[in-house]
C-alpha cells in the first residue's frame, strides 16, 4: 500500500458514507493523469492521492488544493474533465 493514501483527516468509512460508494477504495498514485478540461487541455497531472469509485476517480494533485474527477481507463490512465474545490463537494458530485 506504498503509494495508496487518503487524504489528511477523511477515513475511508467517511469518503465511502459522503459519495454513496461502499465499494470506493485508494488507488495507488502511478497513473498516468491527463487534465482534459479547459485551459489546458491535455495537460498532464502528477497525483498525490487517487481515490476509485468503480470506473470513475477523484484525484487530488501534487501542489494543488483541488481535486479532478475523471475516468479510470482500462490502460490505467485517468482522464480528467471536473474540478471541485474540495474533497466533500468532489465526492458529492459523483
């Protein structure tokens, strides 16, 4: 579980009871992160945290106080295409 983590003061319990999700768990943090939504399209995203809910992730990045909701990919890649501006208002939009 090296690089699976949840983010500072939610328990898993917590982010499974928020977004409805009981089967949502850590992911490790070597995906391939791809911002797909606008300015910067394509943008490349290095995660710190990544959280699955089935087919769809929240990913927090390295040196950024939002989290992006995106697709996980059947290479492992995640696509991104929302921002929130927090971890409570991510889980509740997916």
């Amino acid at each position: 579980m090296a690089g699976e983590q949840l983010p500072t003061g939610w328990t898993l319990e917590e982010i499974r009871n928020v977004s409805g999700d009981q089967d949502a768990i850590p992911l490790e943090t070597d995906h391939t992160v791809t911002w797909q939504g606008w300015p910067a399209d394509n943008e490349t995203v290095q995660p710190e945290i990544v959280l699955g809910f089935h087919s769809l992730c929240l990913v927090k990045p390295v040196n950024d106080d939002e989290w992006y909701m995106g697709s996980l990919n059947d290479d492992g890649s995640i696509d991104c295409w929302s921002a929130y501006g927090d971890l409570r208002q991510a889980l509740r939009g997916l």
